[in-house]
C-alpha cells in the first residue's frame, strides 16, 4: 500500500510540476489542481496510513483510541480542499480576465 | 490635584497623539479651532508637567510599567526623572509658542488639519522619547519622530526642494535610527535587560565587554544623525524647506536635540573611554566649526540658522564628548540655551519671510525702521547666541569655554583646544552680527514689492516670551534655571554634582578673555568679509565639497544604477523562469538534508498490499500524465483526466479512512471541473501544428527536457519523502488530545468535524473569510471583463443548431436545445429536493458522524448549479431567488455570532458548550453551538461557491448581446450582471 500510495503521489506531483512549467494558462491551472491532490494525499500520508478505522469515535471500541488514524491532518486537508478550489476558481478567473485584456493565454500576457 | 503621578505620565504622553487624531478631521479652513486644540493640549501637557515637578525634584522618579511580553524583557514603561522632566518641558512649552506662531504663519490656503495633526503627533513621539525607560520602546518613538519629521519637512509637497529635503532627512536619520536599533539591541544583549535603569548601572560591564566599540559606534550613529552631525549634518540646511514653525521646533529646539538627549541619558553607561572622547568630542568639534564657518556665508537667513544650529549642536556634542561631570553640566545647560535663543529666532526670520516675502539676506536691508519690536527682540536673541555678556548664550558658553580649558586627556589637540573653539567662537559672532546687520540696519530696502510692517501681536509673542527667558536667565541665572539645572544633574550626574557657579561674573578670567577675544574677533571678521559675504556663492575653500550632492549621488549609485543592474542580472518578469526557480530552490530545500543527515528510505511497510488499491492507482497515474500531455491542444480532455486523478484521490481518502475528505473532495470534484468547464469557453483554439511556432526546435526541446528533469526530480523526490515516512512509526503529536478529548470537551465523535468547528475553530473562521473574500474578488474582476473579439459570438454548435432551427419552418430558433434538454430538465428537477435534503442531512450530522458545513455547502451548491445548467441562467433566475451574497453575509454573521456569544457565559471567543436533548419520535439529540457555527460555515459556502460559478456563467448572457444592443440597454445589462 505504502510503495502504490508514494508512487501515485510522485506521479501527481510531477505531472503537477510539469503542467505548471508550461507556457499557457491552462496548463498552469490544472498543473496546480494536480499539485493539490498531491500535496493533499502527502499531508494525510504524515498521519500514516489505517485503512480500516474512522476517526469517528463510538464506531469500534472506544477504548482503544490508539486504532484511529490520525485526525489532525485530515482537519487540516479538509480546509485545505475547500481553499485550493477557491484558489482554483480565482486563478481561473484571473485568467479569463488577462486572457480578454491582453488577447493571448500566454501566462506573460504576450507570445514570446 | 488628585490624578496620581502615574496616570499624569500617561496623560502627558497620551493627550498629543489624541490631539493629533482630533486635528486631523477638522475642517481644512478652521484655522482658529485647530490652533485652539493645539494649543489646549500642550497647554495641558505644561500644567501636568507643572503638577508633577515636586515628584522628580531632588533625584525622584517617577515609573509608570504596562506589562507588554515581559518574557522577553519587552515592557511599555514610562519614567520621568529631573533631565526627562526639564526636556519634556521644553518639548511642550516651546510646542505651545510654535502653535501659537502657526495660528497667524500658516497661510488661509494651507490644509491646517493635516499641519496641526503631524505636529501634534510628532510632540507625542519626542514626549515619547524622553519619557522612555525601555530603550526598545525609545527606538520606536525615534523613529516616529523621524516620521513626523518627514511629513512635516514636505508639508509642502508641491514643492520639489520640499520633496527633496524630507526625503532626505527620513533616508538619513531612519537609516541612523536603524543603526541605533542595532546598538540598542547589542546593548541590551550585554546588559541582559533594555531597562534603562539596569543599562545606566551597568557602565562597567558595558565597557569591559568586547562588543563595546560596535555598540558605541552604532549608537553613535543614530545619535549623530538625529543631530545633524558631521558628517551627518547635511539634511538640516535642505530640511529648511518645512514652514518655518516646523524648522523652529522641530530642526532647532527638539528633535535635533533628541541625539544630544541620548547622548546625555546614555553617557552613564556608554561614557568614560577613549572611544567615546574621540568619536563623540571629534564629530562635535569638527561640527560645531564647521557649521559656523558655512554658517557666515550663507544668504538665506534660514539657511545660516540652519548651519548656525548645526554648530551649537556641535558644540554641546563637544561637550559631552570632553567626558567630564562639569561638561555634562554645560552641555545641559547649553542645550536648554540654545532651544530658546534658536527658536525665537527662527520666529523671527519667518515673521520678516511673511512680512516681505524674501528670506535672502542680499535683498533685505534696514527692517529696523518698519518693525521696531520684531528687530528688538531678534536683536536680544542673535546677541544670545553670540554669547554676549548678560544674556543665557553668555553663560553656558563661558562654561564651555572653561570646560576647553581644563586638561582631559593631555593630547596636543586637548592642548590646543581653548584655541580653536575661540577662533570657531569669533565665527559665531560674526554671523549673528551680520544676521542682524544686513536685516535690520542700512538703507530701506528697494526691491521688495509690498512695504513691511510689524506682525499682528500674537505672532510676535511668542518671540517675545522666549527672548525674556534669554533675558531672565542671563541676569538672574540662580533664580530662574538654576533649580531646574540642579534637578536634571540630579538625574544625570547621581548624588555627586560636581561645583558650578552660575554667578555671571566670575571675575576676570581666562574664560571671558576668550570670550572678549571671541566678540571683538567676530566683529573684525565681519567687518572684513562684508563686503565679500554680499557677492559670495557659498563658503569660500568649501563651496565644491557639498553634502547633499555625495548624498544624491550615493542614493542615485544604489537605488538606481546598482538597482537596475541587479534587477538585469537576476531578474526577470516573465512567469515561467521564476516558477522554475521557484521549484528548483524547494528541490534544493528538500534534498539538503537528506544529505546532510542522510536518509534510509526503507523502512517496513505498515499495511499490506492491496491489488485493487494498485489497479486504482495505475488509473489515477495515468490520467495524470494523460493530462499533463494533452493540457495545451486538447484542454477538454485534459479537464476529463484531471477529474479522473480528482476522483482516484477521493477513493484513496476512503481507502485511509478519511471519509469526511472524501466526501469533500468528491463534491469539490465536481464544482470545480463544472468551473473550469464554464472557464473553456473563453480560451482561443489552439490547433497542434508542427513544427511548433517560430521557436527554434533545439530550443524549445531543451527547454522541455529541462522541465521534465525539474517534475520528475519532484515527484520522484516527494514519493520518495512520503514512502520514507510512511514506512516509520508515527511520533506522539498533539493528534492525542484531539481524540481524547473530542467527545468530553467538543461533545462530538466526529474527530475531524469537532477539531474543525470546536478546537481549531478560529482557524476555520478564517479560512471562511478568505473564501467569502476570493469569492468577493471573483465577482468583481468579472463585473470589469471585457472578453476577446474572437471569443464573443456564439460557439460553433450552438450557431449550428440555431441555424437548423430556422431553415425549418415548422421550428423556433432554440428547439434543439430544448428538446435535447428536456430530460434532463426533468432529473434536475426531481433530483433538486432530494440535492438540498442531501445537503442538510451532511450538516445535521457532520458533528458525529461524516458530514460537515463544508461538504453540505458545496453539495448546495451544487443543486443550484445543476439548475443552472438544466434550465439556463434565465429561467433559473426567474423561478429561484439565490441571494448570494446575503448567504455569505449571514454565515459570517453567524459564526462571529457563535463566537462573540461565548463572551455572554464569560468565555473565551469561540468556546463551545453543548448538550442533549429529548425530542419526540427523534430520540436524544446533541444540541451544541459548535451546530451553529458549521450552520454558518454551511451558509457562507454556499453563497460563496454559487458567487463564483454564477459570476463565471453569467458572462455567456452579457457577451451575447450584440455591442448597439449592449449601449441602448446600458442599464439592463449591468442589472443583470449584478448576482441577485
């Protein structure tokens, strides 16, 4: 599980890289989504990984709070989730926007 | 008076900058009501002063300690002993006359509010000063005086050489502040504290320690160019440029003194080296020369105070840097002298500049006549200030002048000392004697175009007042500034002062020999040069060696020439190099250390492996290349493969057991491809051509395989990073308390929803407000768009469709879009209630079981969403009211609600409570506030996502109109594009 999680992500993460090394906007802006999904996946990896336990107390017994996985990054990729798409959606407009004002999609704003 | 002596210190430091916030919203024409303000609160300052000198007289003090970060030795301490007194006192006092001078100065044309309010703030920042007992808190209200100074200088700003001048004294005294702060900091580091009493009683650890000579030089820095000291003293004759009650109080009588001030306060502590004698005595004598050399050559009369300034500042530098009990005792008396005797006579040069509106002493000639009283009193005053007998500039300059005499450390220029000051001394004489002769004596002036004539009388008061205090202190020294000299030694000096006289004859000594030599000398001089000095452009030997343009040329060498050479070397404005930069330096950042500590990537792997998981997996890869290939010609596609990597990432999160991030992902899944599918639409096609552009291909290759050794060098560094980690054992992080206490504290057994809501719930009320704002954003960038030409008419297939539609005669233009639609329509419709009952079912339960006000906001969301795209934006716009941004505003509402309500139980912001409650057929509910404030998360999000999908959508029915529509219906058009 550990090795197909870690490759999945390097993948994510360097199609993300290269996308974003790209010349045009749009490149740019899915390069960043699949850097997000990379950087996500990677945050909750720091927690290690439990595949058959919730963080849902009550579900199993309650006394072995040791069996959960850890919270705390599941938290902080939640918000994370939820910025990134209005990060996405900004970006985006941004985009439209330089793209009506300069009439090119090249992330300068003129063809090289 | 009641207040106790503590509050009065606030008081005194407090009421100038209130003051000032007052001043600044008066009307710009209410010259009177500003004057009055000003002149109340320092009036008030002098009365508080007043009260509290019984406190300070005889070595009291009086402390006043808010704490601030006392950990870290940081805290807001207020301390007045005699010297802070007697400096405070001339700080207010003198702020009063110049208020009052301003009333009838400033021009009915001037913004007053915005002179009086910086005036007023800049009496607080050097009450600031003085009253400081923690050297951190002095180096902020040095810096705000250097603020003050700034603003006040470009008063008028429409001025170039005004412009000029204040830019020049903020570069030259805030780059010397900088250094102070420095020092300060060394110096506290040595002391172990920034209390000044601890510093002042640590002299001899401060001497003795190694850093002594860095800490020195730093202060000195600061204090030298506060000053005007050479070679600093170029800013004060540009500052000149400032209205003159600006250049009375601030570059003559207070702020030039807060160098010497520190000078003074640190002497204790710093003094008592060689360092010190040499560094300070030298910059002082050369100064104190120096100035009064340029000082007689000068043609604009406050220029040649300016210089003049620069001299007496020099010499009360001198005097400290002599290193002696006595020269402190001078020094301060000097220092209070010169405040008085300078500024009434600046006063006077800008009552003679108002009168006849010229301030070159070429063109002014035989002012006695027309201003009787004003000549008078500038006459007492320059006599002040060349040291004539019976007036205050007499004493403390024959103090100096025995202080020159007396042997400190032997040297041959200590020997030669006496001399050279009286021959500098014979240079001050001559310009305040040419100061009073070109003005005041001679024939009438010819070239002036109006006849002078006295000022109103309020103008000339507060001359008149100040050369009284010249008067008084000069014939009865003991009765007048004697008890206040014995309180500020006190402060400076301890118990031991050393014996002084301030009798104003001692006898036929060798003091007034010097100073006899000085006077008739200084006549001489005049009497030779004058004709000379009314021909002369500058100082004769000097004229070619001038401060300000090495200064201008310095700053023009870096912030222009170095500047742009570096910004051609290294930087660029072009995205991609940066970003690749970018990415190199966070490769670099992340592999240093495994080289330097190295890394051992194998560790055991925790879970077993899984081939479904696997399979997943080479499906999410591979629409993570597939996308990465097909982003620049085949965007829909690589949209497509995006949403396919989205989606194995949410069945990863349900994989680990992290079902409230799946559900998230999943819904965020979908907004965001709905987005960047409305976002299509306006990109220019992009058909693949080979070869590719006019880029030479070996280039453009190149470049390529240099971008695919940067992603796969980060990918490949990042699995390795997360499978090293992943294969160890995880460490006892604060993960603990969480799940611990979810329940008992947070009254939820959903961890992750309670860490959110609960815990971590003002990092969420954060996060809520940088959507609202992005959201907020979108919505105005796009209220401003302006589409490309090529991308307004109507796509391609639409065109088609309604093109069929109108060669058949038995259909309407649109009928294929509808009848193509039609089921759909019907799904949306259905599925609406059970999308929105979905939605509240996630919140309801996000706080034990998967769910959340972040998930059922997008899912929201999303219902509306679908509408639009069922249905088109105008239908859903007639048959639904979605009020956006009143949903944004009542989420944040309501979580601030939630947080505030907490203050009623006497809680900390945001603390939660909850508890059970039986309800009917239900059973037992948890009732919590932490409900509330994800209800309120629920609704920001909401209106936050359909802000930003709407906005993006409605562009389609604004771009459509034809541009002869889009003017006749001006008003329509913007109605519809504001998101009702």
């Amino acid at each position: 599980m550990e090795i197909v999680l870690a490759i999945g992500i390097g993948v994510l993460a360097g199609s993300g890289v290269w996308l974003l090394l790209r010349p045009r906007t749009f490149q740019v802006i899915i390069g960043l989504s699949l850097l997000s999904y990379a950087v996500n996946l990677f945050i909750v990896a720091m927690g290690r990984l439990k595949i058959d336990a919730a963080p849902i107390l009550g579900s199993h017994a309650a006394d072995n709070i040791n069996g959960l996985p850890d919270p705390l990054p599941q938290a902080l990729v939640l918000t994370a989730i939820v910025i990134s798409f209005a990060t996405t959606a900004l970006f985006l407009v941004v985009l439209i926007a330089s793209r009506g004002l300069t009439g090119t999609d090249h992330v300068d704003g003129r063809e090289p | 008076m009641t207040m106790p002596y503590e509050t009065i210190l606030i008081v005194v430091l407090a009421l100038p900058f209130a003051g000032s916030c007052v001043a600044a919203v008066l009307p710009s024409n209410a010259r009177n009501a500003e004057a009055w303000l000003a002149g109340a609160v320092s009036l008030a300052c002098v009365v508080l002063l007043a009260v509290s000198y019984p406190q300070i007289d005889d070595g009291g003090v009086i402390r006043h300690t808010v704490q601030w970060m006392p950990e870290l030795g940081l805290d807001f301490y207020l301390r007045m002993d005699g010297f802070a007194w007697v400096l405070a006192a001339l700080i207010v006092a003198i702020g009063f006359l110049v208020v009052l001078y301003a009333r009838y100065y400033m021009s009915p044309q001037d913004p007053v509010p915005r002179f009086f309010s910086f005036l007023l703030a800049f009496m607080g920042a050097m009450l600031g000063i003085v009253l400081s007992g923690n050297l951190i808190q002095l180096v902020f209200f040095w810096e705000l005086t250097s603020l003050f100074s700034f603003l006040l200088i470009g008063y008028w700003h429409q001025t170039a050489q005004a412009r000029d001048g204040a830019r020049m004294a903020l570069i030259v005294t805030s780059v010397g502040g900088f250094c102070m702060f420095a020092g300060i900091l060394i110096l506290g580091n040595i002391v172990g504290s920034y209390d000044l009493d601890q510093v002042l009683a640590s002299g001899d650890k401060i001497r003795a320690h190694s850093l002594y000579t860095p800490t020195l030089v730093l202060i000195l820095l600061g204090a030298l160019t506060k000053s005007a000291q050479f070679p600093f003293h170029f800013w004060l004759p540009q500052a000149m440029a400032a209205p003159t009650p600006v250049s009375a109080y601030l570059h003559s009588a207070t702020m030039v003194k807060g160098g010497v001030f520190l000078l003074v306060r640190l002497w204790p502590a710093l003094g008592g080296t060689d360092e010190w004698v040499w560094l300070v005595g030298s910059a002082g004598l050369i100064s104190f020369m120096l100035g009064a050399f340029i000082a007689l050559f000068q043609q604009d009369m406050k220029g040649l105070l300016a210089y003049s300034t620069i001299s007496h500042l020099g010499l009360i530098t001198l005097l400290i840097g002599l290193d002696s009990p006595l020269a402190q005792v001078a020094a301060i008396f000097h220092l209070m002298n010169h405040a008085t005797f300078k500024a009434s006579l600046f006063m006077a040069a800008g009552i003679i500049d108002h009168e006849t509106g010229t301030r070159d002493l070429r063109r002014l000639s035989g002012l006695r006549r027309f201003m009787p009283v004003t000549a008078t009193l500038a006459m007492v005053a320059a006599a002040a200030m060349a040291g004539v007998p019976l007036l205050n500039g007499f004493l403390s300059k024959e103090m100096f002048f025995a202080e020159t005499i007396e042997t400190h450390t032997n040297s041959l220029l200590d020997q030669s000392l006496p001399y050279i000051v009286t021959a500098a001394s014979m240079f001050t004489v001559a310009y305040s004697l040419r100061f009073i002769a070109e003005v005041f004596f001679g024939p009438p002036p010819k070239e002036l175009t109006r006849i002078p004539h006295e000022p109103p009388f309020l103008m000339r008061f507060p001359v008149g007042l100040l050369v009284l205090a010249c008067l008084l202190v000069g014939i009865v020294p003991s009765l007048t500034i004697g008890p206040l000299l014995l309180t500020a030694l006190h402060a400076v000096l301890g118990d031991i002062i050393p014996i002084y006289s301030l009798a104003i004859w001692h006898g036929f000594t060798p003091e007034f020999v010097m100073s006899l030599v000085a006077i008739t000398g200084g006549v001489a001089i005049y009497l030779m040069l004058r004709s000379y000095l009314l021909i002369a452009e500058g100082p004769p030997l000097l004229r070619h060696i001038q401060g300000q343009r090495i200064f201008d040329r310095v700053l023009v060498a870096i912030s222009w020439q170095l500047a742009r050479r570096l910004e051609e070397l290294l930087g660029t404005r072009r995205l991609q190099p940066q970003l690749r930069l970018v990415f190199c330096a966070a490769l670099l950042a992340g592999i240093a250390p495994m080289f330097a500590h190295g890394i051992d990537i194998w560790g055991t792997a925790r879970t077993s492996f899984d081939v479904t998981f696997a399979l997943i997996w080479a499906v999410g890869g591979a629409c993570a290349l597939a996308a990465a290939y097909q982003g620049k010609f085949h965007r829909f596609a690589a949209l497509i493969f995006v949403g396919g990597a989205g989606l194995v990432t949410c069945v990863s999160f349900v994989w680990l057991a992290a079902p409230d991030l799946a559900l998230t992902q999943l819904a965020v899944e979908t907004v965001t491809t709905v987005l960047l599918l409305l976002g299509l639409r306006w990109l220019p096609k992009r058909i693949e051509k080979f070869p590719a552009a006019d880029v030479p291909e070996r280039d453009l290759s190149s470049r390529r395989y240099r971008d695919l050794g940067i992603a796969v060098a980060s990918g490949g560094g990042l699995a390795v990073l997360s499978y090293a980690v992943m294969t160890r054992a995880a460490p006892d992080s604060i993960a603990r308390f969480f799940v611990e206490n979810a329940y008992t504290l947070g009254g939820g057994t959903n961890i992750v929803n309670v860490i959110l809501v609960d815990f971590r719930a003002f990092d969420t009320f954060g996060e809520i407000t940088v959507l609202g704002i992005v959201a907020l954003t979108v919505y105005a960038l796009l209220r401003r768009f302006r589409p490309a030409a090529e991308s307004i008419p109507v796509p391609e297939q639409q065109s088609c469709q309604d093109l069929y539609d109108e060669a058949q005669p038995s259909r309407e233009k649109g009928d294929t879009l509808r009848s193509a639609m039609a089921v759909p329509q019907l799904m949306m419709a259905l599925v609406f209630p059970v999308i929105c009952t979905t939605a509240v079912f996630l919140l309801l339960r996000g706080h034990d079981l998967p769910g959340g006000g972040f998930v059922a906001g997008i899912t929201m969301a999303v219902a509306f969403i679908l509408q639009y795209i069922a249905r088109g934006t105008t239908w859903t716009e007639d048959h639904l009211r979605i009020l956006p941004v009143h949903w944004m505003g009542a989420g944040l509402l309501m979580t601030a609600g939630v947080g505030v309500g907490a203050w009623w139980f006497e809680r900390p912001f945001l603390s939660s409570s909850f508890s059970y409650r039986e309800i009917p057929w239900i059973g037992s509910v948890p009732v919590a506030s932490a409900l509330l404030f994800d209800l309120g998360v629920f609704a920001l999000v909401v209106g936050a996502t359909v802000l930003m999908l709407i906005a993006i959508a409605h562009q389609t029915v604004r771009s459509h109109r034809t541009p002869s529509s889009r003017a006749s219906s001006a008003a329509a058009a913007s109605a519809t594009a504001e998101v009702r």
